[in-house]
C-alpha cells in the first residue's frame, strides 16, 4: 500500500493567506464573529450566543470562544459561580 507523506513545505507556513485561513476557516469561528459583531450588546453570555447557533453542540462552541480567545480576537470571562457564568466580549 502506497503512504503519503504529510509534510509540510516551510515555504507555506509563511503564507499569509495559510495563516488567515487556519484562524478562521472553520465555519464556527466565522458565525461566532458574526453574532459578536451584529451584537447592540458589548457583551454576550455564552447561551446568548449558543440560542443562535442552535446546530453547534457545546462543546464545539466552548472550544471555538477558548480559540478565539488564545488567538486574542475575544475576551472571555469566567466567574466562579455555580453555575458558571460567561460573558465574551470583543477586545475593543
């Protein structure tokens, strides 16, 4: 059986259109940003945001504010309440 070889060429890891894609090429990320921007709010709980996308699972939106967030395009808040409390915000 014939392998393929998954490396990748140095030279498009460079790329700025790699980059952009990897950051936003999944189709949550892109609805989530969506929400936040046409949002009169400047803050949203995370069911907020999850009654709009009701065919994303919880944890698939949980893991797409935790990337947007590493990748500093949010702000997340965490309270330590029971039940936790959320509140994402765009970093403006």
């Amino acid at each position: 059986m014939k392998t393929i070889s998954k490396e990748t060429d140095p030279r498009y890891l460079a790329c700025p259109i790699r980059q952009v894609i990897t950051r936003f090429g999944d189709k949550w990320t892109l609805l989530v940003l969506g929400i936040l921007g046409s949002s009169d709010q400047k803050k949203m709980r995370y069911s907020e945001i999850h009654e709009k996308m009701l065919d994303c699972s919880q944890k698939m939106l949980s893991q797409t504010l935790k990337n947007l967030e590493s990748n500093k395009l949010i702000n997340r808040k965490v309270y330590p309440e029971v039940p936790p409390r959320v509140d994402i915000a765009s970093p403006n």
